[in-house]
C-alpha cells in the first residue's frame, strides 16, 4: 500500500492570545470582543480582558461572552501591570495587544501573525487603523526624544507591502511573548503611560523590526479616554516621560524633564498636580482617588 502523508497536526492551544485592558469601557470592550469572536480560527484565538477596578458593567462582561477569560484587579494599577498580568497568564507564543476601541476585521488577527510567525527579524506587526468610514489614521510616531517630547506622525507610504516603524503605540501590536519575556516583561516604572514607548524602543536597542502591513486593516473608534481629565493620569503622562528620558538618555535628562514639570505645575497653580509630581505619584493602584 502507498505510505500516506501525515495530516499536519493541529494546534494543541491557542496560536495568539488578545489583551484588552479596559476601565470603565464596557461598550467598547463588547464591540471589541465581538469582532474577536467573529474572527478567522477564533477557535484559535485566546481574549483576555483586564478590568481594572471600572465602576461600569466591565466586570460583567465574562457573563455575557463566556468564551473570554476576564481578570479582575481591585483597583486601576496602570496598563504595565495590567498587561503583565495578562501577558504572563496568556497561553499562546503571540500576544495581541489590542485597546478597546479597536475592532479588528475577520482576517486581521490570523493574518498578522502568518506574518510575524514567518519574520524572524521582526519582534512586532500590526495593522494600518483607519477610522469607521474607512480613512487611514496615523498612529505612528517616531520614537520621543527629550528634545522631541510629542512627535508628530509620520506619513506612510501605503503603497509598500510592509512599513518598518518605530512606535505604533499599543492600539494594536501583535509582539512575540518571548520577546516580552526576553526584556523581563513590561517595565513597571511606568504606570498607566509609557510602557508601549518602552516596549518600542526595547525592540529597536534588540535589533529587530516592528512592521506595519498597510493591506491589514483594523478599525479605530474616537472613544473618550476615561481617564482624560484626571489629574493623576497627567502626572503619570509626565513621570513616565521621565523614567523613559532617565532610562534612556541619562539620570539628568530623566530629572530636567521631571522639573519642567514641576514648574509648570506650580506656574498653573495647580497644586494637586505639583504633588504627584512632587512624590512621584504614578496611576499604579496605591492612590487614594
């Protein structure tokens, strides 16, 4: 009889595990979820939402998908731990970190990782985002400098099969877990900003690649941010800028930019602000509001 080919085995576990970190986002997060589920090889696909300590039906949500696994924290520590947490309990060998107001299309997730599976110079892929009529939006920055705090977005030429880019911040990356693990995971000096700087700058210092792929799609919604008028999540905007100039470019650099700070506070007179800034006071769980 003719010897048969093996049928390839199939995977045992999940090939990509999604992260949503959420806080008080319980409609974004249902969007989220349901494009996740509607998925191609969803059976494939792992969705962990971190609920960090929301006040809104967030904590419920593993009530109505019960396919998702839902991790619950007391109190909102900040998106480096809250993405620890999940990176370090996901299963699969690729982590999709994924806000909630990012839907992604059928092929979007399978797609990116056949790609980043079949890259090995690339640590990263993600999608081009474009808004619900379909417009591209850039979210793509060149990595900050002290002298360049708040890049402006470059122009991609939507022309090339892949974009090498710097920082895609953390709408929607897929990133190896090993190499995740490989930087010790995400750097918690930071709180609730600047970890996916970090993550950013750690790929390029490792000579590897983030590629964006502008024939892969994923839809970004103009959610509010939950936390845009908190003076905390300001101050935590400042301090993490500072941990990232100070591990990056030099102690003083970190400690100048931490003094500007300071001093802009202080010409704001916005006192509540000149104090987290002060004692350092990053978005991690210990605050009191």
């Amino acid at each position: 009889m003719p010897q048969q080919t093996p049928l390839p085995e199939e995977p045992s576990g999940p090939r990509v595990s999604a992260v949503l970190v959420g806080y008080n986002q319980a409609s974004p997060l249902r969007r989220a979820i349901q494009a996740l589920q509607a998925s191609r090889d969803s059976e494939h696909l792992e969705i962990l939402v971190v609920d960090c300590g929301s006040r809104d039906e967030t904590s419920s949500l593993d009530a109505e998908y019960p396919a998702i696994k839902a991790l619950r924290l007391p109190h909102h520590f900040g998106a480096a731990k809250a993405m620890n947490i999940a990176t370090r309990t996901a299963k699969a060998d690729l982590v999709f970190l994924l806000s909630p107001s990012v839907t992604v299309q059928p092929d979007t997730v399978s797609r990116l990782a056949a790609l980043l599976e079949e890259d090995s110079n690339a640590a990263a892929v993600c999608p081009l985002l474009v808004d619900p009529t379909g417009q591209p939006v850039s979210r793509v920055f060149p990595l900050p400098t002290p002298s360049n705090v708040d890049p402006a977005p470059v122009s991609l030429d939507l022309a090339q099969d892949s974009i090498a880019v710097e920082y895609p911040g953390r709408d929607a990356i897929l990133v190896r877990k090993q190499f995740i693990r490989g930087i010790n995971y995400f750097d918690e000096r930071f709180g609730q900003h600047w970890a996916d700087a970090d993550l950013a700058m750690q790929i390029r210092r490792a000579g590897k690649k983030i590629r964006l792929y502008p024939a892969i799609r994923a839809t970004l919604h103009p959610d509010p941010d939950p936390l845009q008028h908190e003076t905390l999540s300001e101050a935590d905007r400042a301090l993490g800028a500072s941990a990232f100039f100070g591990k990056y470019y030099g102690f003083f650099s970190g400690l100048s930019f931490r003094l500007v700070a300071i001093l802009k506070a202080l010409g704001r007179f916005n006192f509540r602000l000149l104090g987290y800034l002060v004692t350092g006071q990053k978005l991690d769980g210990t605050q009191s509001g």
